[in-house]
C-alpha cells in the first residue's frame, strides 16, 4: 500500500466509524486479527514492508495504530472501544503470546478499553493446538500483565466455562459463537439449567420457558431420588 492507500483506507474506516454513531450502535470494535488487512500488518508472515511500517512489533502497529486513533477521534469518548487481535500465530515466526501482550499494551495507550483476544488465522502455515477454552490463557495473560479487560473466545461451550472463566478473573467478558449457530437458544437454556429464572425471554416462548423449568427440575430429582437408592 502507498501512503495515499494507507490516508484513504483510514478515511473509510473512519467514515463506518461515523455511520456506526449515527445508527446508535453503543459498542465499536477494529478487527486487526485473522488476516484481514490490519492483522495483515501486525503479523510479520504478512507483512513484508521495508519502511517504517515493517520490520519492528512497533513498526508492524504504526498503521493499525493510526486507524484505531483516527476511530477514537470520532467515537464518542463516553462508549466503549475494543479491539480484536490474533494472540498466537501458531506457526514459527509469527507472533507469539508475549507479543501479543506487547500489542495489547500500544492499543491500551492508545485508548482502547478491551482487548477481543483470537488468535491465528493469519497465515496457511498456522498448526493450532485446539482444546476447550485453549484461547482463554492468552486473554488471561493480556488482562492480568497489561491492566487491560478482555474478552476470552475459542471453544467456550458451556456456562460453566463462562462462569470458571470470569470468577477467577482469566477475562471480563466472553463471547460465546459457534454454540448459538448450533442453538440459537443457547443463552436461554443455559440459564435455565443453572437454575437462574430472571432471564427474559420473548413473550411467545414464555410457556416453552416454564416446561423447560420443568423437566429440569424433575431431571434433578429423578437423579437424586437415584442416587439416594445407590447410597452415593
């Protein structure tokens, strides 16, 4: 990209920016991760650049750095504003966990309020070690070393997950995907099996709510009746 590519590409970013206000949106957030073209910057198997936006991990950040200052401009400063990074290239060479944390630490000072910590995706190359919650430790390490809230991702299925996660203080936010394309319901059922009632639920599937409850409770107490005649 030449300068006048880097100016107009920003302008663009900018002016989403401005229509996101105009719509009302309360949260905005800048991918730089899984190799579009901000984490095509960021991740030195992408970015190839010989001048002072290639080279360094500072070098790398300069322009997604200058877009993410640009947003903050026009966002308004009382709403909130994330970031999404690549944590973990996966694959020799690329960026690692501590660089991660060095990312982190630019787009902090820049005035980001939360890091959405992903990882890889950035190169054919990447080998990730997949596993449940296996990108938690990164977002744990980026809010606990850099003083900055994040919000864990990756194979995060269950509400308990999402409860271990945040009591212990590993993230402050989780962002729960691939299970919602699977059910669309899944908040609602995982309520519903923690025994937390108060979740609102659409007026037409108030009924579907109560015989959930329902078979539920009865579940838990066929299982205890059931233990209580093995002796366990």
């Amino acid at each position: 990209m030449t300068r006048e590519d880097m100016e107009r590409v920003k302008a663009d970013f900018v002016r989403a920016a401005l229509w996101a206000v105009e719509a009302g949106f309360d949260w905005l957030e800048l991918h730089c991760a899984h190799g579009y073209l901000l984490s095509a910057f960021i991740c030195p198997l992408t970015n190839h650049r010989t001048d002072e936006y290639g080279g360094s991990l500072e070098n790398r950040c300069r322009y997604p750095l200058e877009v993410f200052r640009a947003l903050r401009a026009v966002w308004p400063e009382h709403l909130p504003m994330s970031v999404r990074i690549s944590a973990h290239d996966w694959a020799p060479g690329g960026n690692t966990p501590d660089d991660a944390v060095e990312i982190a630490r630019l787009f902090k000072e820049a005035g980001c309020d939360l890091i959405d910590v992903s990882s890889g995706q950035t190169t054919r190359l990447a080998r990730p070690i997949y596993g449940r919650m296996y990108q938690t430790p990164f977002a744990d390490r980026i809010r606990n070393e850099v003083g900055i809230a994040t919000m864990a991702v990756g194979a995060i299925y269950e509400a308990d997950h999402v409860n271990s996660i945040i009591a212990a203080g590993r993230a402050d936010l989780c962002a729960i995907a691939r299970p919602h394309l699977a059910d669309p319901h899944w908040t609602l059922n995982q309520a519903a099996r923690l025994g937390y009632t108060e979740v609102g639920w659409p007026k037409q599937y108030l009924s579907g709510k109560a015989q959930l409850e329902r078979n539920l409770a009865r579940a838990s107490l066929e299982r205890a009746e059931e233990l209580a005649i093995r002796g366990v």
